[in-house]
C-alpha cells in the first residue's frame, strides 16, 4: 500500500539542506508535482536551484528500474507490477520489459566448456 518516490540528493549541498527548516515543505510540494514519467523536479535551497531533485513516484506495488549519475536520475523502461527486489526471476523480468522497452532482448550468456 502507499505510493514511492526517487530523490537524488545532491551530498555537495547538505549544509543546505541541514539549516533550511522549509526543506520538508518544499520536498513534499516537489513530490506533489512529480509524476512517474514526467519531467524532474527540482528542490532549492539556500543559493543551489537544486540541492535534490524528484525523479519519480509510483505506487507499492510496481517497481520501476531508475539509473542514477551525474546529479541526474530517469526511470528505463515502464513500471512493473511486484516488488519482489532481490529475487533472481523478478529482477529478469524487470531488466527484460526494460530491454523491450528500448527496443532490445535479453539472452542469457552460453556458459563456457567445463564451468558449472
């Protein structure tokens, strides 16, 4: 039950964060705004335009793949109902309906001669 959302948070800016005693109210109308495929949201603070940044929400009971780097984060893919994170068959199938999302298949690396 209830609903998720990603936020990069940007370390450099923490001081920022730590004396802003409007960063709880500014995080929640951020996530407010946000939607699971719409554009980022970004979180001032002090002199930074953004010290974090909403990159999505979802629901419980989906799972989206997000990659994270240089101070910017988007969701691959679509959303996939579950949330079994850790497990072996949950985690192909999330990177699976990525791939095709992008236009791509999956196939398992043959094993070499003589491994297990």
């Amino acid at each position: 039950m209830g609903h998720n959302a990603t936020v990069v948070v940007m370390l450099d800016s923490l001081h920022n964060i730590k004396e802003d005693t409007e960063f709880g109210r500014k995080l929640s109308d951020a996530i407010g705004k946000s939607t699971t495929f719409g554009k980022p949201v970004d979180i001032s603070s002090g002199p930074c335009t953004n010290v974090a940044t909403v990159i999505e929400q979802h629901h419980a009971d989906s799972t989206v793949l997000v990659a994270v780097g240089g101070n910017y984060g988007a969701v691959i893919g679509h959303q996939v109902y579950g949330w079994q994170i850790g497990n072996h068959e949950f985690n192909l199938k999330l990177l699976r309906e990525a791939a095709e999302s992008l236009g791509y298949r999956l196939s398992r690396i043959p094993k070499k001669k003589g491994t297990a």
